[in-house]
C-alpha cells in the first residue's frame, strides 16, 4: 500500500504525533551516543557528530553553545532527558517559524517564500547566497523544503544565536558549511577559487603591465634624470608666456621619448618587461594570499572571526602588511628590472645579454645588499600605498554597489559591477595611492639605480639621495616622472580588470 507525500510529512513532520516524536528523537540519541552510554560530554557530543556526518563535528565554537544550552543542571554532561527537553523546545521554534514563511500552507517552502521572509524581515540576502542555502537545506533535491529537512539541518541551531530568528539561520548556516575538515574557516569564492584565479590574474597582470611598459619606462627615465633644464614651464607661465610653458611642459617627455628611441629603438621602450612580467605572478600571489590571511587574523583578533566585518583600519592595516611581504619577496627582481632599464645605451647590450651583464655587475658591486637598496624605503612606501589603494577600491566599490542596491532593491552582491566601472574605480584608488607615496617612490628608485649608465650618483642612503634631490632639483624632483606614471595607472589598473574579468570567464570561474 502506498503512503501519499502528504502522509508521510504527517508521519515526521508537522503532524507528527507525539509517539512518534519520541521514537525519532530517542533513536537520534542512539545514533550520537557511544554504544550503550546515558550521557554526552562535548567531547562525546563531537564524536556523535562525526559519526552522523554533521557539519557541527567541526564547529567548535557552536558546539560549545550546544552543550551550554541543553546542560540544564550544568555538570558537563547531556542527559537524555535534558536532551529530549531541548529538541523538543527547539523543533516547537522551527515549526513556527516554519509555518511563518510557508504562507500559502502547503507544508513546504520554495525559494520565493523563502526569499520574501528575509526581506519581510529586513535582512538581504544575495541571490547566489539564498540558492546556496536552499540547495543544501533541500536533501532530496525536489525544488522545494519540506518541515522535514527544515528541521534536520537546523535542528542544532544555539537557540540564543541572535535575537532575529532568520538573521538566526543565517549566521548558523555560514558557521556550519564554511567549515574546513581542520575546523577552520574556509575562505571565500570571491577572494580565492583554487589555481584558477591565481592564472586569471597572472593572465591580466602580463597583459596590462605589457601594453603599458613605455610609459613605465619614460617614468623611470624621467625620475633617475638629475639635469634641470634652463628654464621651466612654470617660469615661463609666471612671465606671461603662455605658449614657451606650453613647449617647456612638453619638452621633456619628447626628449625622453626621442633619446630612448635613439638608443634603442621601439624595443628600448620594453626594457625590463619580461622581468616585470615574470615577477607580477609570485607577487599577486603572494600579495592577495597574505591579504586574505591577514585578514583572517585581524578578525580573529578583534573576536568575531569573519573577515567581511572587518573594521576599515583593520582592512587598512591587512592591505598595508600584503603590500610589504609581496614587496619583499619580489625587490631583488623590481632592482634589476630598474637597473636594466637604466643600463639601455646605444649600441649596447640587449635581451638575456643585458640581464647576464646587469646581474653580474650587481654582485661585483656587493652581492645581495645591492639587490636589496632601497628596500627600507619601499616598505615603507608600500604599506600606505597599498593599504590606501585596497582600502579606497574597497570603499568606491562598496559605495557603488550600495548605490545601485538601494535603487533595485536587492542585495549588493547582486549588483554586477561592469568592467568599466570596475577599471574607472581601480584606477582611481591606485592613482591616488601612488600620488601619495611618490617621493617615497623616486627615492627607492633613484637607490636601485645608482651608478648606472643613466643615474651615475652615488648615494650612501635614503637621507642622502633625499637631500641631493631636493639640492639640485629642489621639492619637484622627487615628483619627477610623475606625470606619466599616473598615464599607466589608469589604462593599466582598467586593462588588468578586464582581461581578469575575461579570463576568469574563459576559465569556467564565473
């Protein structure tokens, strides 16, 4: 004889008699408890878990919550009859919220009921996210949840989670499927999916610094020059002669642009590329993999543990440690790659060549410290570059999202930035980090690339090549090359972004 679906929910479900109750919860006790025990201490209550193949066996933290809760008489030990009370107590709060959401009365929810209860109550929740949800919560896969499995995934729920019930499951639902076999949180699609993003980036990082890799030379070129010219374009304009600052302003970017030329020819102006090329790839890594790594850590110990509720200067301070390890790691290279491009005469060397001679003159000079000058002064340069530069993206785009969430009524995550707002807002976060850290920036350089064919100064330290600077070239020299600079960070950061967005689509990612 059949059993119709509507009898079997009856069975186990919102009709259940109180006989079968009891039957389902003592044969749920059974399955957790060793082999003939009455009782369950936490560490006997995480065994039951692994043995069901709960989520919670690895959910420390909310094990602890369990046991606080149905330990009435707070000896360190569940008995059955504490643990009876208590999931009866907590399927009575399931059915009802239950019967809340389910509004046409039915006996189970689909995604759209489901979806109108967190906005009845407030709380957005982003598309992929609630499908996430639904899909895990819907054990047999049929399109819709019956009290059944509402009541089976939830049923450990802490009672005292948070005052929302739904905001309840929510919070419950991302501490229980976030959980790595280690029992630590796993992280986020969006910020780490496996080798797939790390080459999608690697793919974006070659082709952007590729296609802006004259402009980076002309800056290099511009600041490790020293000479002052005659007279200058803001001497010229405080004469009244508008079009002699115009000519004077231009002068030495087409003399850059001629004397590089002349000495190189279209490949003087790629010089160092393939380094920069090869080190944009261990340094994206290493710097998204020490951001993320540091974030989890500065949630951890600001007590809450999940890094998208970070405080800013947290996020500040993450993006500013990620911007010096990655820094570190990759100065030797970021040294011969200015040096190669300040070693680029006429008639000289070229290709591996250049960089066999490049290298071999930098150990003669002093072996590994020549490799690392300068590199008090990145550090320091980079941290609040990096931290400004991820802090500000981070701000425009969660503003921009916002923005547009408001006005679609929808969850932020929904909101689908468009490359070209994606690049417009890179490109001004990078532009105005860099700008802020630019001395820093011509400093660090000119100390990487001294005694070269270009820059034949000699410096005995930062506080040294400051001063000469500032001597012969007065505050404008350590802006030098600033210029074109800031014409590579807006079509770099915005080329980046879209060959990502691209690649990462190519890649199956999205």
């Amino acid at each position: 004889m059949s059993v119709s679906k509507e009898g079997a929910e009856a069975a186990d479900g919102l009709d259940e008699s109180q006989s079968h109750r009891d039957a389902r919860i003592k044969l749920l006790w059974d399955r957790l408890c060793p082999s003939g025990a009455n009782e369950l201490d936490e560490k006997a209550l995480q065994k039951g878990f692994q043995k069901i193949d709960h989520p919670l066996k690895n959910a420390d933290s909310l094990l602890k919550k369990i046991m606080s809760e149905v330990d009435r008489n707070h000896d360190g030990k569940i008995q059955y009859d504490e643990f009876q009370s208590w999931v009866e107590k907590a399927e009575r709060q399931l059915e009802h919220l239950f019967r809340a959401i389910d509004k046409d009365g039915n006996g189970q929810l689909d995604l759209n009921e489901l979806q109108a209860a967190f906005r009845s109550a407030g709380l957005t929740v982003s598309n992929q996210k609630l499908n996430h949800f639904f899909q895990d919560m819907d054990d047999n896969h049929d399109g819709f949840i019956s009290f059944k499995e509402w009541r089976n995934f939830l049923l450990f729920m802490p009672a005292h989670l948070d005052e929302s019930k739904l905001r309840a499951v929510l919070s419950y639902y991302n501490a229980v499927v976030n959980v790595s076999p280690e029992g630590d949180s796993s992280v986020s699609d969006e910020t780490l999916e496996g080798l797939g993003y790390f080459l999608a980036g690697a793919i974006a990082g070659g082709v952007s610094r590729t296609a802006t890799a004259p402009l980076d030379r002309l800056k290099v070129y511009l600041l490790v020059k020293t000479t002052v010219g005659q007279e200058t374009a803001i001497g010229a304009l405080k004469q009244g002669r508008p079009i002699a600052a115009l000519k004077n302003g231009i002068r030495p970017f087409s003399d850059a642009v001629t004397d590089l030329y002349m000495k190189g020819g279209l490949r003087g102006f790629f010089a160092g590329n393939g380094l920069n090329v090869i080190k944009i790839m261990p340094e994206t890594a290493i710097k998204f993999g020490s951001y993320e790594a540091a974030k989890r850590a500065l949630a951890n110990f600001e007590g809450h543990g999940d890094p998208s509720q970070l405080h800013s200067y947290s996020k500040f301070t993450a993006g500013g440690l990620a911007g010096m390890i990655a820094q570190f790691c990759v100065y030797p290279l970021d040294t011969l790659k200015f040096r190669l491009q300040c070693e680029t005469v006429e008639g000289g060397l070229t290709g591996a060549a250049l960089v066999r001679q490049t290298a071999s003159k930098m150990v003669a000079e002093g072996g590994l410290r020549v490799w690392y000058r300068g590199v008090t002064m990145g550090l320091i340069g980079m941290f609040p570059y990096s931290a400004i530069d991820m802090g500000t993206f981070e701000l425009l785009k969660t503003t921009y999202k916002g923005y547009y969430a408001k006005k679609a009524g929808c969850h932020e995550d929904d909101i689908d930035v468009s490359n070209v707002a994606t690049g417009i807002i890179g490109a001004t976060s990078g532009a105005f980090g860099a700008t802020v850290v630019y001395p820093l920036n011509v400093v660090r350089t000119r100390l990487q690339a001294q005694g070269t064919a270009m820059h034949s100064a000699r410096y005995t330290g930062i506080w040294d090549v400051t001063t000469k600077t500032i001597a012969k070239e007065g505050i404008r020299g350590l802006y030098k090359g600033l210029t074109p600079n800031m014409l590579k960070v807006a079509p770099a950061l915005s080329i980046t972004w879209v060959v990502y967005e691209n690649s990462k689509k190519f890649l199956g990612l999205h």
